[in-house]
C-alpha cells in the first residue's frame, strides 16, 4: 500500500515540474525577442551607401541625401588647376533651331539709366542675359579638323556619344589643314558638310599642319610675317562664319602645348589668331587647351597623374594624344558644351589632369 501511495504522488510532482519548465521557457523566449528589438531598423538607423553622378555647373540638378547615408561619386573632381576661360563672342546671334537649346546669351542695349559720367567721359554699361541651363534638345554637332581633330573627335565619342539626344558627326581628316588646298580643300569641304547634317553646333581644331608658307595671288608670305598673319586670320574667320552663317555655334579647339620648341613657339602664334578672330565672330567661342596639358611651370610633359593613376597623355611625337589624352581634352570640351551652350551635357567617364 505505501507503495502505491507513492506512485499516485508523483503525478502532481511532475505535473510541477511541467509547468515550471514552460513557465521558463516563455520568459527566455520573451527575453530573445526584447533583445531583437533593440538591434532593429527602427531602433537604430543603417548608414546607405548610394551611388550619383557628381554635379557640375552643366549640371544644375541636385541628388537629394539623408543626413546618415555617405555618397560616393562616379566621376571625378575637376582639376583644381585655374585655366584660362573661353574667349565667347556674345554678340546679337540667332540660336540654333531644330529642338537644340544651345544658347549663349546676347548683351541687352544699353538704356539712358544705364550711363555714367566719371572724370568727365561717359561711359555706357551694358548687363547680359544669362540663360537658364536647361536640357540639351536635340542638336547635331559636327567635329571637323586635322590629326589633332581627330584626337579630340575619338574622345568626343566616348565622352559624348553615350548622349542619345546629340548626334555627333566626325570628319576629320589627317595631314589636312587651312593651308592644304591641294590635299585637301575644307572651306569647300565645310559647306558640304553643313549642308548635309545642318549641325547646331561645330566644332573646329586645325593647326598642326599650318605653320607653313601661305600664298595669295600669287604672292608668297612667309610664316609669321605680318601678311600672314592677316591673310591666315582671313581663312580662320571664313570658316568660323561659313558655319555661323547657317545658324550653328562654333567652338573652336585650340591647340596644346607642343614638345618641339620651334614647332611649339608657331602654334602659340596659330592660337593667338583663334583668339582674336572670336571676338571678331558672333557666335564663335574659343576654347584654349595649351595650359590643360602644361605642367604646374608651364612646360610639356608626356605623362601626368590622370584620376589619380599616372598616365601617358601624349604621344612619341610630342604632338598627339595618347588614348588617355584624347579622354582628358574630350572630357573639357564636353564640360565647356555645358557651361557655354548652357545645357545639360556629363562626360560618360571624365578623365582629369590632377595637378
């Protein structure tokens, strides 16, 4: 009999048993979820990393960011190095049509609010109206040039080819310049060629082949020479308004810095005519390169640090563009369309000289 007593005890004991054990168990499975919490997303923000586009002055849009994400850019920052500005003509000039919204701004006329008196001469402001920058349109841009040309138009194709709203067309042609007629005659070439695409915006580098000889009517004038210098003015200026006449911007390319010191001295002479001849040209921009591939003293150099990775940027000749060098003045002319056309315009993979 005692026995059995105990037998029937023990039910009740391990019942105890039982429940205490779930009893337990739910405050260790309320404890794990307590402990959950306090690791999760709405207790504690995460930090997001998100890829943008940098933005630029041809870019006005913004890329709107939480305080606790960090944004790494895609492209590269713009050299730190000043370089000299373009030389903008901003003379009354009809933008293009056909979808394009280049725009360079034109000068508003000067009203009798506007004139002051100081030492006893007058003088007469005039205040510029700046374009918003806006979506690039539709727009044709023809590239046209020498070897050098063709550098920029292979890196112009890689920069700006990417843009499905801008049609570029290459015709370039090596060995050729303004003083090459009977290579290769472009004033006549130009007009083929504007009257076949109808270009928004043209874009000129010659140059390489033209410190020469020129001769007019049968009058010889030697390189450098005062006569040369007006007659080549008058070819540059030919070609600028041929294409201006049509209604298309140009932009003409100057030239870079060269490693033949003989060779080097005439093209400072070729891209002073550039210059003046912009001035003279509404609707002409030049764009100086010589001081892009300089180094920090002002001299040529073959290679330089291009997004941090040193690089060749120039070829054997001391001439021409490596492939990286053709990037580097592609990307500043890209960023030039957008600064002086007012437009939206990235370089696909921007490539800079750090200096």
């Amino acid at each position: 009999m005692p026995s059995e007593s105990t037998r029937e005890g023990a039910v009740p004991n391990w019942t105890l048993r039982v429940v205490l054990g779930l009893c337990v168990s739910a405050l260790i499975i309320v404890g794990y979820q307590l402990k959950n919490d306090q690791r999760s997303p709405a207790a504690a923000p995460t930090t997001t990393l998100r890829t943008t586009p940098s933005t630029t002055a041809s870019d006005p849009t913004t890329t709107n960011r939480s305080s606790t994400s960090t944004t790494p850019t895609t492209q590269p920052s713009p050299p730190s190095k000043n370089l000299p500005p373009p030389v903008i003509n901003m003379l009354a000039f009809k933008p293009p049509g056909a979808g394009c919204r280049f725009s360079t701004g034109a000068p508003i006329p000067s009203t009798p609010s506007d004139t002051s008196t100081t030492s006893g001469a007058t003088s007469t402001s005039s205040t510029t109206t700046v374009p918003t920058i806006s979506a690039i349109g539709h727009c044709t841009v023809l590239e046209i040039g020498d070897s050098l040309g063709n550098d920029l138009g292979w890196g112009l194709a890689r920069q700006l080819g990417h843009d499905h709203e801008v049609r570029l067309v290459q015709a370039d042609r090596s060995s050729s310049g303004l003083l090459t007629p009977w290579f290769y005659n472009w004033p006549q070439k130009e007009k083929v060629l504007l009257a076949q695409y109808k270009p928004q915006l043209v874009i000129i580098t010659y140059g390489a082949n033209d410190e020469q000889n020129l001769k007019v009517n049968g009058h010889v004038f030697a390189f450098g020479s005062a006569p040369w210098v007006t007659a080549y003015t008058d070819l540059v200026t030919k070609m600028a308004t041929a294409a201006t006449r049509t209604g298309a911007y140009v932009l003409w390319v100057g030239l870079p810095i060269m490693r033949p010191n003989g060779y080097r001295q005439g093209m400072l002479l070729l891209n002073s005519v550039f210059a003046k001849v912009a001035t003279t040209v509404p609707g002409m921009t030049f764009l100086p390169t010589w001081e892009l591939f300089a180094n920090a003293k002002g001299q040529f150099e073959d290679a330089a640090p291009v997004n941090n990775i040193p690089s060749l940027v120039r070829e054997a000749d001391g001439i021409h563009l490596s492939y990286v060098g053709e990037n580097v003045i592609a990307t500043y002319v890209t960023r030039t369309i957008g600064e002086v056309y007012h437009v939206q315009v990235t370089p696909e993979a921007a490539m800079y000289i750090d200096r």
